[in-house]
C-alpha cells in the first residue's frame, strides 16, 4: 500500500526494499484538462531514492509515469491530442515567459495544491496516493529566455516534469545553470530507454515534455522527441506528459 511506501521512505529505507525501475500500478480517474481517464490503470516506476537530496528534500522515493506493465511492456505518458489538437501544452501561446514556475502545464495542467485540484494530474490520482504525496524543491529556470545563473530558482511541487540534465544528464538547449541544482535521475543514468509511447495508442511514440525552458529563445520549451534525442517545440504545442512525483 502507498501508506506502507511511505513509511518506509519517511525512514530512508527505500533502496533496501525495492531497485531503481520498481513499479506499482495506479489507476488514475476523471479529468485532467482536455483528458478524461476511467479506470485507467499504468504504473509508476521508481526513478530515484532520495535523489538530489541536500537540495530537493531527504527521505523521499521519485517515481515517474508510466508503463503498462508490472514487468515488460511498453513506457507510455498521457496525451491528450497531439502537435496543435489539444492542451497539453506548457503555455497558451509560444512564450517561455516565467519559466516552469509561471507554466500553464505547472498550475493548470499538473496542479500544485493537494487541496485545491479539480480538473488537474493531482486530482485524476487515487486518494491514496495523493495523500502520501510528499513536496519536493526544484529548481529551473523561471525566468524563460535566459541563459543566467539568477534565472534559476526554486519551486515546490507536489507533481512535476523532468528537466533536460535529470534524463539527458547534459544541457544541450536548457539555461546551462540548471545542472548546478539538478542531477541525473539513476533510471536514465543507468541507459533505460527514453522513447515513451501514446498511452491510448501504445504501438505510436510520441515527444514529451520537460520543464526546462529554451535558455536562448522566447517561444520553446525543451522536450524528448519520438526518436529520444533531445529537442525544442513552441510552449503553445500539445505533447506528452510523463509526471514525477516524490513518496
């Protein structure tokens, strides 16, 4: 059970128990935006233990979603639309303006309230699990288009995107000061695959987004393309959404 997870992270035992890559299945319920889930059962996968911990918070097990599978399967995140078809978007229109902090995805999207989440990634997750979400610090770059190292602050999320340094564990487009307050989840140091596949059409690899905005442009938020490489797209863009969240 999620409560007995927990306990288990409060203690700062969870390597002890489970390995990098565990899952456990979570169905997810209503509406998320535009995407309406009944029943929809994927499984979250654990990314990290007590990752980047002197900065983002000790006693904490990071899992992200999903896959379709206790074991094998297929890696999927959640797409509502696709390219200019829905809201899956990191802002209404091409501006990365106020960073992941501002994000249309961050606070309308995703949530940021565990008691204020109709409509939202918080609210679709099982009451059982949102009650043992535990707040995590990250840090981004919140301004947008720049490359300073002042531009990149810290927010408190229940729910998130990756950056580009936590899969890639490199900066190619993302303001570079990132990695400075960042580090590489262990799923993806560890050379696991990249590629994420349409929950709702698992044979159809699809981008996805992360939080890291395009340090040298306005209009672009970083992101993984359908091949894994890393890439950019307009903020305004409809895309993937594969959500971390701590335990």
């Amino acid at each position: 059970e999620w409560s007995v997870i927990k306990s288990v992270s409060d203690a700062g035992q969870g390597a002890n128990y489970w390995s990098i890559g565990d899952r456990k299945a979570v169905t997810l319920n209503g509406t998320m935006s535009k995407l309406t889930l009944s029943n929809f059962t994927t499984y979250a996968f654990i990314i990290g233990f007590n990752h980047n911990a002197s900065v983002e918070g000790s006693n904490r097990i990071h899992f992200q979603i999903g896959k379709t599978a206790l074991s094998g399967g297929t890696d999927v995140c959640l797409v509502s639309g696709y390219d200019n078809d829905s809201d899956f978007y990191m802002n209404t229109s091409n501006t990365n303006s106020g960073g992941w902090n501002n994000s249309y995805m961050r606070k309308t999207i995703l949530g940021t309230s565990l008691s204020s989440y109709s409509g939202t990634f918080i609210g679709v997750l099982p009451a059982a699990l949102r009650a043992v979400l535990k707040s995590v610090t990250k840090y981004t770059n919140n301004t947008g288009n720049s490359s300073s190292e002042s531009a990149v602050t810290a927010t408190t999320d229940y729910v998130f995107l990756l950056s580009e340094y936590e899969v890639f564990g490199s900066i190619s487009y993302a303001n570079a000061n990132e990695k400075s307050k960042q580090a590489q989840y262990a799923y993806y140091s560890a050379g696991n695959s990249k590629v994420k596949y349409n929950h709702s059409a698992t044979s159809t690899a699809v981008a996805w987004w992360l939080r890291s905005p395009y340090a040298s442009n306005s209009s672009y938020f970083v992101g993984v393309s359908d091949d894994s490489t890393v890439s950019y797209y307009n903020a305004s863009y409809s895309f993937g959404v594969a959500p971390g969240f701590c335990v």
